[in-house]
C-alpha cells in the first residue's frame, strides 16, 4: 500500500486527485490548511488550484491526563464535543473548562503568530477546501467544518491524504465532498503512513504562508492578443 515520502509529496499527489474533478477557476477556491501539519498538504493544493491559502485554527481538546484522547475541538468561532467521552470518563465541567481555555489561549497565540492578527478569511460563497496531513478521530476537522458551514460557503470539501474508514463515511453525510487517498481498515497513526513525519514548526508554517502570499499577489501575465 502507499506509504507516502513526506507531506510535500502527499500534498502533490492529492492535488493530482482534486484537480481530477475540480478545475482551476470552476469555483472561488479557497485552500483552509489545519496548522501545522496539514499546511504543507495544503500548499500544494492551493498552487494547483491557483487558489489563495489560510488558516483554518482550529485546536482538540484532549482528556486531562491523556492528551491525545479527544474530548472535542474548538475553533475561533466554534466548539464540538465527543459527548460520547465526556460521559464515559465522567468528565467534569470544571475540567472541560480548564483545556478549553487553555485552548483558546493557544488559538490566539497562533492568531497573532501566523496571521499577524489579521481576521480569517471571507469564506461566504467560495468553495472551501478543508486540508490537514490525515484524520483520525475527527474531531478537529468536524470543528473546522462546523465552524466553516457557519460561513454560508458554496461548499466544503475535505482533502486528506489518509484518514479512518469510518470517520469518513460520517463526515460524507456533513460535507459536500471528500478526497481521501487512503482509507486503510487498521489506522493505528496518521504518522504510520509517512516515511517522514517530523513536525511542522511554527517557522515551517510562516514560511509556506509567506510564498502562498507571494504567488497570490504576482500579476497573470495576458496571454497573445488580450488587452
């Protein structure tokens, strides 16, 4: 099965699956990347599609003492949680609202460090897509997707290189489209599927910001006869 070198590579191959279907200039794209590791994945698509590049913060909030369980997700305007874990570990109030604000907190250091501050973008009646480096429990990307159906878009399509079988086939009812290359039955860890998997640092994250920027703001060229 395919393991992918890198996220630059995974990002290039799940450009070629969009591009399959959707077209440069067919909708208003816009590319949403989930920080940190989905930003390279979602560099590439961006360039594919000719399309601008931003954020989507979004953070999960993990169980007090086991941080990787998720209890549910937060974005800059909206809170998902897995209701299912917060009554089988009898999860208190007051410790939901300890992660969720130091979540917040996150969300806004990574507000002011990627974005200067500046607002998200205007998502109303552009076709988003929604990029991250795979997808396991979900329970970012439904944040992210939740949040972003708030914005009145065109559509939302999820773009991931791997992701659970069974988290897809929940999200396919919430969204307008998923791409999704891999789909193993047995996902132990998005990093399994990666020969590289080292993490996206926040200089890592400001650099591909940067150049996304820069391709964005470099006039088209009229072709032999335009004016």
């Amino acid at each position: 099965m395919l393991i992918f070198t890198n996220r630059v590579e995974a990002g290039k191959l799940l450009a070629k699956e969009l591009l399959e279907k959707y077209k440069p200039g067919q909708h208003e794209y816009i590319v949403l990347a989930l920080p940190r590791g989905g930003v390279p994945v979602a560099y590439e698509i961006a360039k594919a599609l000719k399309a601008p590049l931003d954020l989507m913060l979004v953070r999960k909030l993990g169980v007090e003492g086991h941080e990787e369980l998720a209890m549910g997700a937060i974005t800059e305007t909206s809170t998902v949680y897995n209701n299912d874990i917060v009554r089988m570990l009898h999860i208190s109030r007051e410790s939901i609202a300890r992660v969720t604000a130091k979540e917040k907190a996150e969300l806004a250091r990574r507000n002011i460090k990627y974005r200067q501050g500046k607002p998200p973008a205007d998502l109303h009646g552009k076709a988003v897509i929604l990029v991250d480096d795979g997808i396991a429990t979900g329970a970012t990307v439904k944040a992210a997707y939740t949040a972003i159906k708030n914005e009145h878009p065109e559509m939302v399509i999820i773009a991931v290189p791997v992701a659970a079988p069974d988290t897809i086939g929940k999200m396919k009812k919430e969204v307008d489209d998923i791409i999704c290359m891999l789909q193993p039955p047995r996902l132990s860890s998005i990093g399994a599927w990666y020969r590289d998997f080292t993490q996206t640092e926040d200089e890592d994250v400001l650099a591909i910001l940067a150049e996304a920027e820069k391709k964005q703001s470099v006039p088209t060229l009229p072709v032999h006869g335009e004016f």
